[in-house]
C-alpha cells in the first residue's frame, strides 16, 4: 500500500513538470518592428508631385512663366521666359532605380508649346556653366526611356561646374544611400534670382540672353521609410533636408553647409512647400534645420 502510493505521488510529479515545461517552450507572440515593417514593404513608384504642387503651376499655355509640364519621370513648372525650370520634383524609391547607363543624351523638349524657344544640346557651350541636372541622370536608371528623360534641356540649369560636379553631386549620392537603407523620397529641387559665377567669370545670363543663369539652387528632400500613404505618413519627426546654395564656382564641397529651412526657401521663393502635408505637421517640419548626418 505504501509503496503503492509513493509510485502514484512520483508519476504525478513527473507529470507536473512534464506540463511545466510545455508551457516555458511556448514563446509568447511579438509584433513586428516598424524596421521589419519597412523590410517587408515593397518599394513603388509614386506620383511625383504626392507633396504638392509649390507654385500652383498649370498646363495653360497662358501660364508661361509657370507652366506645369507632367513627365512620367518627374514634374516641372517651366518659365519660358528664363529658359529654365522654377523647380522640378519627382519620387525616389529602389523602384526607380537599376542598371540602365547614362545616356547623356541631351536635347531640347519636343513637347514644349509651339513658338516657346528650345534650348538645345549645345545651348550652355562656352557659358562657363555646366547643363546641371534638376532630376538626376542616377535618379533614372529603370530603363534607357527613364534616364534618357532626364537628359531634356527642361530639366537643365545653368550651374556653376564646381556646385554641380562637388556639391550638388555629393548630395545626390547621400539621396541614393538614403534609399539603399530603405527608405524613399520625394524630392523638389529649383533656382531663383538672377546672375551666377561659372568657370568664365559672372554672367546673368547665356544662349544669347535666352536662357537665365540662376543665382541659387535649392533642393528639399522628404525622407520616409518604404510604405504607401505617403503624404499623411510625414510626422513632425520625419527628416526633411533643405539646402540653399550660391551658383558658384567657389562655394563649400561640403553640400551640409548649405543647410536651412524649408520655411526660408519659401520666402525665396514664394512657394508653398509640402503643402500636401498637414499644416499642423508643415509648421514644425518646415521651422527645423536638419542636423543629420551627410554621407
């Protein structure tokens, strides 16, 4: 009898801990991090004016010194009268991007309005200033169509060789380690003023007075992870970028320099940045100078 019920009292020991640890194997369930999330997400091409349209830019010929021109690879408001591009905006994703070489395929824009002045490959020889992309040629790499739209003199500024090769091109390559860490970017991208410094000397303007050298160079980049929903994903946290340059020859390689708000273009400009953006969240992204890293 004794005996018989130690046996009983040690299975059901055996049995308690067999149970026990059961219940300790069982991992208890976790939520995906917000960077497993934007692993997970697939990168897309977006529209390229999602954030807005800064200058209320329209496709009416009147509208000639604020034209709007829609391209699959980007979207633009032209001025006809400075030859030139008031600013240039498009989206950045992995989706954008590939193996396809630069074309270096310059030529004037066949889809300008009839009678409107055509710059054309050889409009910036012997200005002293480079054929400075707005939307990058690395921007574009997806296809030979894709990159070669970005060779069309209306996405072109008359830039100062150091900016554009030093400066500008530093920024650029920051953007694309940016995308290759996962996020994706909506990018704007302009000039204001009149009369810059290239490797001649000063000149306001080029092509024989039809094509205006700018005085600055700005750019806004909207850095967000990998998603959809992108306007109303921006928070007073997101990381935005502006940069206000000098066209000239002998300015910073360092393009972090160059620093400042979004708010401080804007009155440049007389844009309305973001504006697709909540205003409550464009009040304090737009008051903040980034301080992030920059390469």
């Amino acid at each position: 009898m004794q005996r018989t019920l130690v046996r009983i009292l040690s299975l059901a020991m055996v049995a308690s801990v067999v149970v026990s640890c059961s219940k300790d194997a069982v991992a208890p369930a976790t939520s995906p991090s917000a960077s497993s999330q934007s692993a997970d997400a697939t990168a897309t091409r977006d529209g390229n004016m999602a954030l807005g349209n800064p200058s209320g830019a329209t496709t009416s010929t009147t509208n000639y010194t604020n034209y709007l021109m829609n391209k699959t690879q980007y979207s633009m408001s032209y001025h006809r009268d400075r030859g030139i591009p008031n600013w240039v905006s498009w989206h950045l994703s992995s989706a954008w991007l590939g193996s396809t070489a630069r074309q270096d395929n310059f030529s004037a824009d066949a889809t300008l309005p009839s009678g409107w002045y055509r710059a054309g490959s050889t409009s910036y020889s012997g200005s002293g200033f480079d054929r400075g992309h707005n939307c990058p040629s690395a921007d574009r790499t997806g296809s030979v169509a894709d990159n070669s739209a970005t060779f069309l003199m209306t996405n072109m500024m008359p830039q100062a060789p150091n900016n554009n090769q030093r400066t500008w091109a530093s920024l650029e390559n920051y953007c694309r380690t940016l995308v290759d860490a996962g996020n994706e970017l909506y990018i704007i991208c302009g000039s204001y003023g009149k009369g810059g410094t290239g490797s001649n000397g000063y000149a306001a303007t080029i092509d024989a007075g039809r094509i205006t050298v700018p005085a600055r160079c700005w750019k806004v980049i909207v850095v967000l992870p990998v998603g959809t929903g992108d306007a109303a994903r921006v928070t007073t946290s997101t990381r935005v970028i502006a940069i206000d340059t000098p066209n000239d020859n002998s300015l910073s390689t360092t393009w972090g320099t160059y620093r400042t708000t979004v708010n401080a273009i804007e009155a440049a400009t007389g844009y309305d940045l973001l504006s697709a953006v909540s205003s409550s969240v464009q009040t304090t992204i737009e008051a903040k100078v980034d301080n992030g890293p920059t390469s």
